[in-house]
C-alpha cells in the first residue's frame, strides 16, 4: 500500500466540483475527499466530478470512502461521476457496486458538458 | 610702521602689481568635450564649498573639485537658458531667461520656485544673506522663507546687475544706478554722451566707478564726468582687488591698467581668433584661480598669480641657462650663458655682456651678500668684481690658476677674501696679497672643486668633484663622504639645524648630520637624482635639478614642480628667493613662483564602512567598528589648478593621548583606514599641491572597539549567557537522553505491545479460518489464505448446512488491523445463523447487521456460494468476479454479480445467480482481491485476465493443484523482490 501523499485540486462550476486525485486514495489519505466534499456540499456544490488521471491506486479503503460519499451526494441530490478511470479501476468500481451510484466518462470536460446537458 | 616695514610692504605691492599680469600664467579650457553641459555659457560661480557651478544655455554644470555633473531636464531643469546660479545658505538658485527660478532640492532635483512673479528674469544675485530676483513683474529680496520688496523707494526697474563691496550696494538697471541712502533707496540717472546706452555691469573701487555698457566702458572718478575707455560691448567686470581690472566683451577679454585696456587671451587660443568670442562672465576668486565663462568657447581657468615665466620675449636672452642668481641691493642678478641680467619690479633692466666689460659671456657663478659693494662673479675667462656698474677682471695672467672658474665665495668673516675653485687646479684664495692655490698635495683630496660655501662656524665647506664635501677650518682640509652614494659632488650648501647639503651628479642630494651622509633621491620625493642647484630660503631647501624640475623640501615634506605645474624649463640651474617669491632660472629663462599659503578645501565621497556606505558631510559624527575593521574613502581635492599639477594625498590616523605622523603622500585618492586597536582615533587627511599648497585637514573621528564577543562590556554577558547555555544545555540533554530512553523503552514496550496484538490478531483471524477442508464424495473443496505483511480481512469458511449441503464463503473486509478483524468476527458470528438461508437474503440481513454496527468506513465484500446437489446458488456483495468452468463445454465464465459492500447503504440490493454445477469437473474459484492486484517491482498487478488465464490453464488439475497454481502465479509475478500487499484468498470447489 502506498504511504505517497495524495494531493488534490478542486475546479469548482457551480453547482459542479472537479476534484482531480494526485496520488494514492487508500487507507492513508482517502478520508481527506470526504473532508473536501463536505466542505463544498453546504456551498452548494453538489456535482462530483472525480477525476482519476494521475490516482495511483484505489484500493477497498479507498472505494469504500467513495461509498460513503453516495448518501450526502444523493441527500443534495447531486451526482458522482468518476473521469480517467483506467479498465483496472473500472472493474474494480463495478464490481463493488460502484456502477448503480455513479456515472463514467472519459475526462471531465464530456463530464460537465453532460452534467449541464442533464440539469 | 617703521621705515624698513613700509619699505617692504611697498617693494612687496610693487612686485605684485607688476606680476599680476593677465597676459602670464597658466590656462585651462573646459567645454563639452571636457563635460560641461555647452561651450555657450552665461554665467561661473563658486559656492562656500568650493564647488564651481556653470550656467549654460543647455543646463548647469557643477565642477566638484575633480567631478563633473551635469544638471539638465532630467534633474528638473527647463529647457531654457540658464543664466545664473546663486548658493545660498548652501541652498542653490537657478534663474532661467524666460522660465522663473529654480532651487535644488535634497534629492538632487530642481523645483520651480514658486515664491517669484515673472518668469523673465533679468539678475539674480546674493546680497548679504538674501537673494535679489529681478523680474518683469517685480524686483525682491528672498531670505529663504519669505519673500520681501524693496520698498523704500526702489524704482520699479529692470535691475541687471548687482555690485557688491564692503562699503556699497549698487543695484544696476539699464540707465540708473540705485545705491541705498540711510532708509531710502536712491536712483540716480547716469547720462552718457552716446544714445541708447544701456548700463549692463559696474565696477567700483579706490573711488572710480566702471560703467560696462553696450557702447562702450566709461570710467567716472568722484566728481568729474564719465570718460569713455572703450567702445567694446562690455558683457562682464572683475577685479583682482588691487589694481586690474578685467573686462569682457563681446570681443574677447582685455584687463585695463593705468587707465589703458589691453587684450589677452587663453595662451591655447589665439588672441585673434578668441576677439570672436563673447566673455559674459568673470569670477576672479583670486590671482591664482579666474574663471571666464565664455559664449562659444566653453569656460576658463586662469592662473596668472602661481608661476609666471619669463623668457626671450621679455628681454631674458639667457643663451640657453641660467646657472645662478643672487640678490643684491633690491635687485637680482642672473649669471647666464649669454651674460648677466638685472631683474628688478618685473623687468629686466640690464643686460651686461663682454662688450660692458665682462670677461665672458659665461658666468658660472655668482657670490654676495648684503652690505658688501661687490658681486663676485666666476667666468669661463676667470673671475670679476662688479660693483653695479662696473666690471674688475682677474684673469689667469695675474695668478688665477685657470681661466674656467667653477665657483667663487666672498668669505663671510671677511669680504675682501674670495675663494675661487677650478675644474682641475683645485681651491684658490684671492686676497690683497695676490692668489694662492691649494690643491692635493696640499690635502685637498680632489683638483676638481665645484662649488664652495661657509658654515656659520667660518669653516669653508667645498664640493670636491670625485671626492666628497671637504671642510676648511683654515689649516687642514677633511673629507667626508661617509654615506655618501656619488663622490661626483657639485653642489654645496648649509641646510637646517647645522646639515650641510650636497647635491650630486647623479644620485640625488647627500645631508651630511653627524660626519655621515644620508641620501635624499627621486623615490623620496625629489624630482631628479640629478641635482643642478641648491637653496635655502631661511625656512625650505630649494634643488633644481637636471630633468625634473625643482623640488623644495618644506614641513618634513617635498614638493615638486616641473613643466607640467607651469615652469617653464625642467632644467633648473638656478634658485633664489625674492619678496616671499622664488625665482627659478633654467635653460627657457625664468619662472617665478609665488606661494598661494591658503589652504584648500578637501571633502570625501561617501565614507565605506563595514557596515554601510556612509555619506560624507564635514560635520559628520563619529564613525564606529571594530578592530581591523577597513574603511575606504575617496578624497576630492577642492583646488582648480589650471596646470596638470598632481595633488597627492597624505593621511593619519591620531588616537587618543598618541600623536602618529604622517603616511608618505600618495598619489590615489583612494584612502584605508585599518585601526589595529581598540581606541579613539582622529583620523586625518591633507591633499598636497606640488606647488607647495596643501589642504586643510580633514578630521573623521573614529570609535574603535573589539569585536563584540571580545569588548569586556559586552563579552562577560555573551560568554556568561554561552557557559550558561552550554550548563543548561548538558543538563537538558542529560535529561532530554535520560527521557529519550524512557520513550524507547516505552515505545519498544508499545512496539511489542501492539506486535503481540498483531500476533493475536493474526492467529485469531487464522482461528476463524476452518482446521480442515471439508471432505465429500461429490467435491473437492480447498480454501487458502495467505496473509500480507499487516493483518488484512480476507477469510473464507466452509459451513453444512442441515440438509448436508454446503456454503462456501470467501471474504475481505475492508481496511487492515484488529477493526476489520472485528469486521470479519462479527460477520462469521452472524453468518452462522445464516447459513440455511439463500444467499441474497443472508447478505441483506448481514449489511443490515454490520450498518447497525456502525462500522464506521470499515466494510465488508462477501462471496456465498450456497452448493446444491446439481447447482450452486451465488451471490457477491463487493468482491471481485468469481470464475466457473464448465467442463462440459470446456469454458471458463466470469461471474461478476456487482454490488456494493456489506455496510455500505442501508437497502443496498443483491442479485443471485444459479450456477451449473453437475459434471465433474466443473469448478468455481473465487478469490479476494489479493491475487488480481498483487503488484511486482514495477508496479505491474497481476490482474483479472492473467488470473483467468491460470485458471483455464490449471482447469483439468485438482482443486488443490489450482490453488499451488495460482500461488505459483503470485509468487512469480512478484519475483521475491516484492511483498504482497494484501491478502490473498482463494476458494476453489471442484465437482468431482
């Protein structure tokens, strides 16, 4: 398991967050998403788009915290929607049920323009 | 006053009347070339601090002792003529033409003064401790603060100049002058017998006032009526306070003496191309510095009051040398190659030759004194007794010894005794009794004499070529030349405190003191080793030399002059000193200097210290450092010299109760200061001119002290607070080891503590894994873990149910460490009492369990194969696909029943799909994540489909040999050069 530092930046469009992962989001650093997603919730951000291009690694820790994102997301009744998500990880998402909770895209630009096109 | 003082004062004023001449002395041109702002200029001035300030049609020029800076539109300057700078209370006034005044503030830049009407200005001039602004609206007096008008019955006129003296102000309009009667202001009309006449400048002194007009200069003594001196457009006046006064006009310069102008000129320019030249200022500061601010020409230096030559032209036909002069009854004598001169109040009154009775036109030497009747004189054809008119030869006939005489005495103890020397028939006395001769068989050590003189003992004192100086007492010759460099010895004298002084042919000045020599030379000071003529004044030593120009000794110190400082010839035969003046003769004639005893002013650029660059000001405070601490300063001598004369610079550094003496000049003006010890210092410099002139002396105080950790003051505090830093220092680290070993045993007891736990973990995760694979007729079943580094959550388990029928269940809870262990406990538990219930409900009922838990982020995936007789019922709540091979077909499906982990939501949803699994042969093989994901060096996982690979490849094997495939899988992706991350579970059910 890696102990790398996970960084994040936040694009936010309103009512729309791109969260873009650097680094590993597992036992060590996957609690920091929940902190930032709760702190834009009461902002009225309430899209997610997460963005996995530079994520290292995402193991069950990891996808158990974006798990625990669904409830305050669906609440606002936002959307998760997870960008850059390599065949690995994909499957990995599915198959952990991931799939009936949010949306796949290649990149965030088709994610947000499909976002507006929703909304 | 007695007789004799009046006598001399006269003699002195004569002389400086006579020398005070314009058309002598030395020049300097500065134009734009040299960096001033333009050769047009309206206007010179020297402030208090010595600083020239150059008014031009293109900004102001400032000459700062040796810098240059031009002000222009940059420094806030209109783009306009300038035409005067007035310093005021150090303030400088800029008055423009047409653009009002200017002042320069602290920051170097010119601002407008507002405190003036009208912007055409006409003058602008200080009066006492005010400023006067004539301008079209107004004329004022401006203190700095405020301004004031004339009043007092001042005419509202243009005023174009301002004269002022000691007695009177004149202020100077166009057709009046207006002079200050009592309270009232006076004006009185001057009636010209020209029309439109137009007064521009004015001059008074010794009663005569001088009216520059642009017709012409008139003079006008009290009560008569204006006489007309010249027609010229006078632009400028200025007078050397005695007698001379300077005029500039619009064609060139001229100087008027009894009562006649005569035209001079920069000797670089000549006099008839500079009569093109307009000369709209004069600024004489005194006779050795005159400024001409010229239109067209740029600005002059003028020095016509330091050295003055005198040569061919002014009726000295010397024949190539002067080789001695002596004074005597108010006049010179000048002994030269061409016959002897008389030079008295400037002039050359005589000229003796052969044809007036000399015996050669070569006179050598020449001796007297006052109150005797007679010169003595030494020729190539013998020797003569000249008494003012007429001339007494003595000649080898009548006993000289040889025609060419080399030096002649007249003994002080008795006059009617001449000594005599020759080139090769050594010493001769000439008495009444006739000539008698001494030479080496008479002790002389050498034939060769070149020069005789008498110490105030009566002893003669002889320079004996080859040989050294001899003394005679009168009975016995005695040689010294102890110390002495070159026994060529031509010259000799009497120097101070009893020394007598030897000039040599070659290796500079010999000062025998004590019966030794000590030699002078050029690296001492002395401007030549070869020595032609020696002097004492009374107060200095005087040496002409061969080459290089006289050199005087004064003060400890020797000054140098040559060609460049403005004599006339290097080659200096001759010296004499005349009415506090000095008259040197060489082979171009004359030079006649003129000490200028006032002392310049010496200021530094910014004082460099260790510490900052400190700006110079002469009332600066005192400087502070440390011990061999270095502070730079670079001097700048105040002095204009219109000569390329050197100013060198010496300096010393007084502390405090010790007085040091002074560093050997130096031509830098870069100075150091490096104090050695703790102390007070006077620091001080001088700047010397060749032209024996010197500085006055520049003091910066100086507080030395030690390096702070080493001063007692502040040491004892620093070193205590050190020690006392170092104490408590051991001590903390005593005690910061003495904990520190406390919190290692503590943090091994806690290392230990949470390894056991780790242990226990692990051995109680293991103790939930079944002892045993079941063991039936109709499947083999084998369930496998193999744990990672730290305590992960896989298990598996193999329960029967009632029916005798099996469920597998293969596990990861999510998360590592004793929390998902707890995850997998309270799983197993509630599983037990699932285990007859399909799986769908039993996953429901185990996310309920686990969500009642709150088992915070922690979850649990969870594959249930529930195994019937000809099937297998299964459902995933997380876990990664589960693969199932159907022998009959041959094929190896994967089997991903995706949904989320137990404890994720509550109502989450599970799907169940019913496998076939009736032939023998078919398998199922789930698996945790561990396998997939297991990553080798490279960060490579080993992923789903080489998983899915193995096990179609290990299909036709047992479930045992299965479960050895795809450790073997992990083993060798990871290469034993990496660890698995996590655990790795595997559950495999073949039908038999």
């Amino acid at each position: 398991m890696s102990t790398a530092i996970l960084t994040t930046s936040v694009e936010k469009i309103q009512p729309s967050a791109i969260i873009k992962l650097d680094g590993p989001l597992n036992d060590f650093h996957a609690k920091e998403l929940i902190g930032i997603i709760e702190d834009l919730l009461p902002q009225n951000y309430v899209h997610f788009i997460i963005n996995f291009d530079k994520c290292i690694e995402v193991n069950n820790y990891g996808v158990s915290v974006l798990i625990s994102l669904i409830s305050s997301i669906n609440a606002k009744q936002g959307k998760l929607i997870f960008t850059n998500v390599d065949a690995h990880l994909e499957k990995k998402l599915k198959m952990m049920g991931l799939a009936a909770y949010a949306e796949f895209y290649s990149e965030d630009k088709v994610a947000l323009e499909s976002l507006i096109e929703k909304l | 006053m007695n007789k004799i003082y009046r006598s001399l004062i006269l003699t002195v004023s004569i002389i400086s009347i006579t020398l005070a001449n314009p058309k002598k002395g030395n020049w300097k041109q500065f134009d734009y070339t040299s960096g001033i702002s333009s050769n047009y200029i309206f206007d010179v001035e020297k402030d208090s601090q010595s600083r020239i300030w150059v008014s031009t049609q293109n900004g102001i020029t400032l000459i700062d002792g040796n810098k240059i800076k031009k002000y222009g539109l940059s420094h806030g300057l209109p783009p306009t003529n300038i035409i005067k700078v007035v310093s005021i209370d150090n303030i400088i006034y800029a008055a423009t033409s047409n653009k009002g005044i200017y002042y320069l503030d602290d920051n170097d830049m010119f601002q407008k003064a507002d405190f003036i009407q009208g912007d055409k200005v006409y003058t602008m001039n200080a009066v006492g401790s005010k400023l006067f602004i004539s301008t079209k609206l107004e004329n004022v007096l401006y203190d700095g603060q405020k301004i004031s008008f004339m009043g007092n019955g001042f005419p509202n006129t243009k005023i174009r100049d301002v004269f002022i003296d000691r007695d009177k102000t004149v202020f100077v309009g166009d057709q009046e002058i207006i002079v200050k009667k009592g309270n009232k202001y006076v004006s009185e009309k001057i009636k010209f017998d020209k029309k439109k006449v137009k007064i521009k400048n004015f001059f008074s002194f010794k009663g005569v006032d001088y009216f520059g007009t642009n017709k012409g200069l008139w003079s006008r003594t009290k009560n008569e009526s204006l006489a007309l001196i010249s027609k010229s457009d006078v632009l400028s006046l200025d007078h050397d306070k005695s007698s001379t006064l300077f005029v500039g006009t619009k064609k060139g310069l001229f100087f008027l003496k009894n009562g006649k102008l005569s035209s001079y000129s920069p000797n670089q320019i000549k006099s008839k191309a500079f009569k093109k030249t307009p000369v709209n200022d004069i600024a004489f500061i005194n006779n050795n510095e005159i400024w001409y601010a010229t239109f067209g020409s740029g600005l002059f230096l003028q020095d016509i009051g330091t050295i003055q030559n005198f040569d061919q032209k002014d009726g000295l036909n010397s024949g190539g040398m002067v080789f001695d002069m002596v004074n005597w009854k108010g006049k010179t004598y000048i002994a030269t190659k061409n016959g002897l001169f008389v030079f008295a109040d400037g002039v050359f009154s005589k000229h003796f030759k052969k044809e007036q009775g000399l015996p050669s036109n070569v006179i050598l030497d020449l001796d007297t004194y006052e109150g005797i009747d007679f010169i003595w004189l030494a020729t190539s054809n013998g020797i003569s007794k000249f008494d003012g008119s007429n001339f007494i030869n003595y000649s080898k006939n009548l006993g000289l010894p040889a025609k060419l005489v080399t030096a002649i005495h007249v003994d002080r103890k008795n006059s009617d005794v001449v000594w005599t020397g020759s080139e090769k028939s050594g010493l001769t006395r000439f008495d009444k009794d006739g000539f008698f001769n001494f030479a080496t068989q008479d002790g002389l050590p050498s034939n060769s004499i070149r020069d005789i003189t008498q110490s105030k003992n009566g002893d003669l004192i002889i320079a004996c070529y080859n040989a050294g100086v001899v003394a005679y007492n009168g009975k016995s010759f005695k040689l010294f030349n102890k110390g002495l460099a070159d026994k060529r010895v031509i010259l000799v004298t009497n120097g101070p405190e009893g020394s007598i002084w030897a000039g040599t042919e070659s290796a500079g000045i010999g000062i025998l003191k004590d019966n030794e020599f000590e030699m002078v030379i050029d690296s001492d000071g002395l401007g030549h080793n070869e020595i032609f003529s020696l002097y004492n004044d009374g107060k200095r030593m005087w040496a002409g030399t061969f080459g290089g120009g006289v050199s005087c000794f004064s003060d400890g110190l020797w000054f140098t002059m040559s060609e460049v400082d403005g004599l006339s010839s290097n080659n200096v035969g001759a010296v004499v000193a005349r009415d506090g003046k000095i008259l040197l003769g060489g082979n171009s004639g004359l030079s006649i200097f003129e000490e200028n005893s006032s002392e310049f002013k010496l200021k530094f650029d910014n004082i460099l210290t260790p510490k900052a660059e400190i700006p110079y000001t002469s009332s600066m405070g005192t400087l502070s450092g440390i011990v061999k601490d270095r502070f730079f300063m670079t001097a700048n001598a105040l002095m204009y010299n219109p000569a390329n004369a050197e100013i060198r610079y010496r300096y010393k550094a007084d502390k405090s109760g010790e007085i040091s003496v002074w560093s050997k000049p130096q031509l830098s003006p870069q100075i150091s200061f490096v104090p050695e010890q703790v102390g007070s210092y006077d620091f001080q410099v001088q700047a010397i001119d060749n032209r024996l002139r010197t500085s006055e002396i520049v003091s910066i105080p100086f507080t030395i002290s030690r390096i702070w950790y080493l001063d007692p003051k502040t040491a004892v505090p620093f070193w205590g607070g050190i020690l006392l830093l170092i104490g408590l220092s051991v001590v903390n680290y005593v005690n910061y080891r003495k904990k520190s070993i406390e919190a290692k045993e503590l943090r091994d007891a806690e290392i230990a503590r949470q390894q056991a736990e780790m242990e226990e973990a692990r051995e109680f995760q293991q103790a939930m894994l079944p002892k045993e694979m079941p063991s039936t007729d109709d499947y083999e079943m084998v369930g496998f873990q193999q744990t990672a580094t730290e305590v992960g959550g896989d298990f598996f388990d193999f329960m029967q149910k009632e029916d005798g029928g099996w469920v597998a269940i293969c596990g990861d809870a999510t998360g590592h460490g004793l929390t998902s262990g707890n995850v997998v406990s309270i799983t197993k538990t509630a599983m037990s009492s699932l285990v007859e219930e399909p799986p769908v409900p039993t996953l429901d009922s185990l996310n309920t369990t686990l969500l009642k838990m709150n088992i915070g982020l922690n979850r649990m995936c969870l594959n249930i194969a529930n195994i019937g007789k000809d099937s297998i019922k299964f459902s995933s709540a997380g876990m990664p696909p589960a693969y199932y091979y159907s022998a009959d077909k041959g094929e190896l499906e994967e089997i991903l029943v995706g949904a989320l982990p137990l404890g994720s939501l509550p109502g989450a949803m599970h799907m169940e799909q019913e496998i076939s699994f009736k032939n023998s042969g078919d398998i199922i093989v789930m698996m945790s994540d561990g396998l997939p994901e297991a990553e080798n060096a490279d960060k490579e996982m080993v992923g789903y489909e080489r998983t899915e690979e193995k096990i179609r490849e290990l299909a036709d094997k047992s479930a045992e040999e299965i479960k050895d495939g795809l450790v073997d899988l992990c083993n060798n992706w990871l290469k034993g050069n990496a660890e698995l991350q996590d655990d790795m579970t595997f559950v495999i059910i073949k039908k038999k």
